[in-house]
C-alpha cells in the first residue's frame, strides 16, 4: 500500500513537471523562428567565389585518376566575425555531376575581410566519362560549383545555399 502511494505522488510530480516543461519547449521553437529572422535579415551573405588552381594528372602513377585543386575566397561584409562549421558542395563539369564534397573543418572568417579556403577533389574515369575526364587534362572543362555553407551562431546553426558561377579554367 506504501508503494502504490508513493508511485500515485511520484507521477503527480513528474505531470507537474511535464507540462510546464513541454511550454517551454515551444517558447523555444517560437524563439528559435524568430531568431532565424532577424539572422536572414541582419547577417549579409557571404561573397563567394572559386578558381581551379591545378589539374594533377600523373598517368605513371594512376592513369585512371584525375584530381583538381580548388581555391575557394570571398569577402565577409558583415560587422562581425562568423565560423563556418562545414559547407558541402557538388562540383560540375561539362554540366555532369562530377563530385559532391564536405569540408567540417571550421573555417574562422574575420569580421569585414577576406578569407580563403582550398579543397581537393579526385575523380575516376569510370566515373566522369572519357570525354569530361580528357576535357580537364587538356583544361577545356567549363566548370560550376553549388552548394550549402552553414553558419554558426550563438543562436545555432544556418544553412545558407550559394550559387557560383561557371568557369573555365
């Protein structure tokens, strides 16, 4: 009797908590929505841009595998400093899906400066096709990059999608 007393106070307790608990779980999504906002309204866009730097092709050692040097820069025209946590990018060429990359390093960029960033990518001429895989050898490939970099705040993390655009190299 003494057990299902206690196990009858017990639950009371833990609806009384509950409920309360679950109010404020909504306040923080509302607070969350609110926040997300006033960031897309306040926080510029980065300014983004890319160049391939280098082809490396070495047929002695893999005659299969082609791999690409990508310099990525841009300007942050915000008054304050972000962190990038990670941005994924897929990368085309010759307007075929060649690669979709992630870089989780995070990338500090200073408030109203420049910054840059390199990735690496290597493709499979199994993968590419013989046309595209010769047309970045030969360095006639006409390039475009899209992507996602995500912003991290004390707010929390957010999306940001970017375009960029076609290049040859």
């Amino acid at each position: 009797m003494v057990k299902k007393n206690k196990l009858i106070v017990l639950l009371a307790m833990l609806m009384t908590v509950v409920v309360p608990a679950n109010a404020q779980f909504k306040n923080l999504k509302n607070i969350k929505t609110k926040v997300t906002k006033v960031v897309k309204k306040e926080v510029k866009p980065l300014t983004l841009n890319y160049k391939i730097t280098k082809v490396r092709y070495n047929p002695i050692k893999s005659l299969n595998i082609v791999g690409l040097n990508i310099d990525f820069y841009g300007n942050n025209p915000n008054k304050i400093g972000v962190s990038l946590d990670r941005i994924e990018f897929d990368l085309y060429v010759d307007k075929k899906h060649a690669s979709k990359f992630y870089n989780e390093k995070k990338i500090e960029i200073p408030k109203g400066k420049a910054f840059t960033f390199e990735e690496k990518a290597d493709f499979k001429l199994s993968t590419l096709g013989k046309s595209v895989f010769n047309a970045i050898i030969k360095k006639k490939a006409t390039y475009s990059v899209n992507g996602t970099y995500y912003l991290e705040t004390p707010f929390g993390v957010y999306p940001i999608k970017a375009t960029l655009t076609e290049k040859k190299m």
